[in-house]
C-alpha cells in the first residue's frame, strides 16, 4: 500500500492487490483455515460417528454389526449376543434422552497464541435442570489437525442441580495460520461411555497462531537517511510536526501563519520560524511466498515456514530501533503494512506473518510495482526470498537501481534453480533446519 499507516486484506475494505486502511482503524481479513464444504447427508454421518458415540460406543457398533450375522436364525447362540448388545444400545440412548444435561457455559479462551504454545483456561458448567448431571465433559466437533484436543478425557463426575464445576480446555496448535473454531460442546457420557448427549454450544472466536521465531543477537543491515515526506507525522500519525531550528528575517511571499510575533516586537522587524523537514531510515522487508508445488503436504513447507520465522525474527530486531518498517509479503493477495516508532506493535506483525499462505503463481508482477513506488523514500531492502530466478532478480535489480541498500537472505534447501550473478554482492544463503532449529543468531 501506498498510504501511510496502511495494510491490506480489510474486512471492511473492497478487494484487489492496492487496497489500504489506516492501522489506527485496523480491522485485518485474515485467512482463516475453514474445512470444506461437504454434503449436510455426511456431515451428518460424520456427527453421529464423531460425536455421538465415544470410542467404546464405536466398538460395540462394530460388535453389533459383526454379530448381526446371527439375525438368519434363532437357534444360533450368536443370536442371543446380538440381542443383549443391541438392548444395551437402546437402554444407553434412553437413559441419555432422560439425563441430557442443560449447562450454562462461561470462559474465555485466548484469541493469540504461538505455535506449539499450550492453551489453557478454565471453562465453568453450571447445571441449569432440576436432576443431576453426571460424567459431564468437553469436546469440539470439526477441529482441525494442526490443534491437538488434549483435554478431552478430563471429567466432572457428578454436578447437582444449580451447581457450577471447573472443566479445563487444553488446546496445543501445532502450525501458525488463523483458525475459525467450532462451537465447544459440553456433553454427558452417562451411562457406562457409549454415548454423548447435551445441546448446549458455546461459540469460540478465531484462533491466531502466530510463527515461532528466534531472537537475533545483531544483525547487519546497511542503513542510511532519506528524506520522509511528511517528516514526524510519517511516524506518528498525528499530523504534520516539522522540527524547528531558529528564526531568519521574512521574506516577501512566506506563509503568514509562520510569522514570530514575539520575535518581530522584539527585533522592530518580520521574523519567520524555520523548520526543517525530518529524515529517518526507512527499511523494506520483502518476504517471498512462491512455491510452484501444488499440493500442500499435510506438515506445510518446511522452507516456507523458516522463510516466515526469519522474517519475525527480522522485524522483531528492528522494531526494536528506530527505524520505520515497510513489510511487503508476496502471497496469493499483497501484504503491505507498516510498522516502528509509534506506527503498531510487533503483535501486529506477526499477525500479518500468521496470515500468509503459499502462493503458487508468480506474484512477483504485483510486488515489484508496489515495491517500485515506495523505492524513491525507502533506505534498505531486506528480501527474504526462497528461490533465485529471473523475477526475483528483476525485483532486485530494479531496488539497487533506485540507489536503495540491500540484504538478500534465501532460505533453500536444494540447489537455487539460476546462479547468483556476482555484480549483486553477498547473500546469505540458509536452510529451513538452520533457522528452525534456532541456529541462527546474527545476519
């Protein structure tokens, strides 16, 4: 984006590659991780062998099915096996319909974690009917697998009418990304852990998983001065607070509004204040998404997600200074958002990161002319890239040319598919193990 203070992907905000709002008034569209779209005929199926019945219940369905074979005749012991199983189904599902639980549900579970971080909080039940509920537990209906369930078998024995218990919600994610959660489910297992019952739902709110990373002790980034439009209030947001340096006499044609009125009674002559417009070292991050591999494996692209912890690392070094922060994020849509001094915090940029997904088509068309209309007030390129080909050198190229310094990272763990020319300088070339094992402490 273009506008100060700007990121892209609003919810409020109409689509397209430019698209920008002012942090201040941020309102991210993330890319959450929704299942797809399956017919209501198998959702249902999948309600009733997910849910409904607990693993024994699944056991004993099997049981009941395998033992059907003596429905052919009545004189068949196996028959009578059948009978009795089937006769516990009937007695299960009666006594859930008479001790289905009405619970009222309290908790807060937090909306910001990072990956393979524990979740924890206590969810509070309070038993709303006039019988006692028994067996009472949690679960959650279309999880997804990157969020382990860890606390599924933990129980309430009993809760007498009016009476509230503590059931713990253990959550452990295991890949960064934004996930919509399915509504929490307390249930009753009463009797014997065939069956689940209860009606009530508790709706949860998106889950962020922000990237692991690893704090870098020094990094050597070329920096330098450029000339802000704007000076402070490109900082600060606040409008604009041009430094001022002394007073000079007026010359014919100046703004009125800078006279020195203190200074003209004093000096029997026209003063002006003199200001002088602030300079400060403006820094791109550049983080390359491309992966032309169309299937995604069930485990993420190792490269990918180091290229993505190398960048937290990055800016969170140098949202540490001065400096103001450009983070361009080259994926199926642009990222653009700004960031240091007084502009957001690191939480929102690694929000940014948790959002970012593989791009399999070139993005570098849109990035590169982004990138271009920023060069002319930009100090340093850091480029995170995961390949080295034509467009990536071409968006290089076109940074060194506009006078801007450079730090070119690429994380790759085969060979690169084209050598680096040697008029480019250095660049620092690292695997997915060395940066998520934590290898890596200075750039």
């Amino acid at each position: 984006m273009s506008r100060d203070g700007s990121q892209q992907r609003s919810e409020d905000g109409l689509r397209g590659d430019q698209r920008a709002i002012n942090p201040s008034r941020r309102k991210l569209r993330r890319r959450i991780e929704r299942p797809r779209y399956v017919p209501w005929t198998v959702r249902y199926f999948r309600y009733l062998w997910r849910y409904k019945l607990t693993p024994a219940g699944r056991f004993l369905f099997w049981s009941v099915l395998f033992t059907s074979a003596g429905m052919a005749t009545v004189a068949m012991p196996v028959y009578q096996i059948f009978c009795v199983l089937f006769s516990a189904y009937l007695v299960v599902w009666l006594t859930n319909l008479m001790f289905r639980p009405r619970l009222t549900v309290r908790g807060n579970l937090p909306t910001r974690v990072t990956a393979g971080e524990l979740i924890t909080c206590d969810i509070e039940l309070t038993n709303d009917s006039w019988r006692p509920a028994y067996d009472l537990m949690l679960w959650l209906i279309g999880l997804q697998k990157s969020v382990r369930f860890e606390s599924a078998n933990t129980a309430i024995p009993r809760l007498a009418p009016g009476q509230s218990g503590i059931l713990p919600l253990v959550l452990r994610p295991l890949r960064r990304g934004v996930y919509e959660m399915p509504d929490l489910r307390p249930h009753s297992t009463f009797p014997f852990n065939l069956m689940r019952s209860g009606s009530t739902r508790f709706p949860l709110k998106p889950l962020i998983v922000m990237p692991q990373f690893h704090v870098l002790r020094a990094i050597d980034v070329p920096v330098g001065l450029r000339y802000q439009p704007g000076g402070v209030a490109l900082s600060s947001n606040v409008g604009e607070s041009p430094e001022y340096i002394g007073n000079r006499d007026y010359v014919p044609g100046e703004p009125i509004r800078r006279l020195d009125f203190r200074s003209w009674a004093r000096l029997a002559r026209p003063v002006v204040r003199e200001y002088q417009e602030e300079y400060y070292c403006r820094i791109a991050l550049i983080l390359d998404t491309w992966i032309p591999q169309r299937r995604t494996p069930p485990e993420g692209f190792p490269e990918l997600e180091a290229a993505i912890s190398l960048s937290a690392s990055i800016a969170d070094s140098l949202c540490a200074t001065e400096h103001l922060i450009d983070i361009f994020a080259a994926g199926p849509e642009l990222y653009v958002f700004r960031a240091g001094r007084q502009l957001a915090h690191f939480d929102n940029v690694l929000e940014i990161l948790a959002s970012v997904a593989a791009c399999q088509d070139d993005p570098f068309a849109r990035v590169t002319p982004a990138v271009a209309d920023e060069l002319m007030s930009i100090t340093t390129s850091v480029c995170v890239f995961l390949d080295w080909d034509d467009s990536r050198e071409e968006l290089v190229r076109t940074i060194i040319e506009s006078g801007c310094q450079l730090k070119l990272i690429i994380v790759r763990d085969r060979p690169l598919s084209k050598e680096l020319p040697d008029d480019l300088g250095h660049a620092t070339v690292l695997t997915s193990a060395q940066v998520l094992s934590g290898g890596i402490d200075t750039l």
